[in-house]
C-alpha cells in the first residue's frame, strides 16, 4: 500500500515525465520544422531529446521503484503548446529564430515545473537530489536556446 509520500512522491514525478515527453515532441517537431537547416541547432534538439529521454526514463524508474506506474503521455499544456507553434510556423516560414524562440518558451515552462516539483516539501532527499541535477541541466540547456537566438539577432 503506497503511502501518502510515495503517492505525492510519484504525483511529481509523472508530471515532470510527462513534461519531458512534451519536451521530446517538441524538439522533434521543431527538428522537422526547420525548413533553414542549422547543423549546429539541429544537433541542439536531437542532444536535447537524448537528455530528456535520459530524465524520464530517471524519473520513470523511481515511480516503478515505489510501486507506481510511469507516466505515458503529454501535459495538456504541451499540446495546447505544439498546436501554437504549429500556427506559429505556418505563418513564420519556420526560420532558426522562430523555432528558438518557440524552444525557449518550452524550456521555460520546463525551469517553471521542476521549481515547483522541488517546492513539495515530501520529496525523499534522492528524488529531490535527482531533481536539482536535472533541473541544472535543463537550465544549461535554456541558456544554450537563448544563446543561439542571441547570435541571430
């Protein structure tokens, strides 16, 4: 029988794997939408999409570690999200700097929900450690989208 704190513990948790998967989509569909193709940026998204494969299945393995099943799918903010870039796009002719900035609008809302993750005071000290780190990278790789859409300025 799960207690209350595994039950919070992997509330959490599934939220944070189903923004992950958002972030999966969504790099793979701005990876698709970049008529302009940037070898630079492209290798961005496909190492973004690796690291938050990497973050969920994380996630996912503390979730069945405590007896709870991992989260499948996508936040309905992450669709409600991918349906505005798609409009974004059709009407941007998908240039490097739109689908940046499109990204970094994702990796923020990413920082926004690890940050209130880490607010629920229940978390066991390994799950709030793990998600410190991912959340630093995370950051480091908003810093990075931010970075590329500086240079295009």
């Amino acid at each position: 029988m799960e207690t209350p704190t595994t039950t919070i513990t992997n509330e959490v948790l599934n939220d944070l794997i189903a923004i992950n998967n958002d972030r999966i989509e969504g790099y793979e569909k701005a990876l698709k939408e970049m008529k302009h193709t940037n070898a630079v940026i492209s290798g961005l998204f496909k190492k973004m999409i690796d690291e938050s494969r990497e973050f969920r299945n994380a996630l996912g393995t503390e979730v069945q570690a405590a007896g709870g099943n991992m989260e499948t799918g996508t936040t309905a903010a992450g669709k409600i999200f991918r349906t505005w870039m798609d409009f974004k796009f059709a009407f941007s002719d998908s240039d490097p700097k739109t689908v940046l900035s499109a990204c970094e609008t994702g990796e923020e809302a990413a920082q926004r929900a690890y940050k209130t993750a880490l607010e629920h005071k229940q978390l066991p000290e390994h799950i709030r450690s793990l998600l410190v780190e991912q959340k630093a990278s995370l950051k480091a790789s908003l810093d990075q989208i931010r970075s590329y859409y500086e240079s295009l300025k």
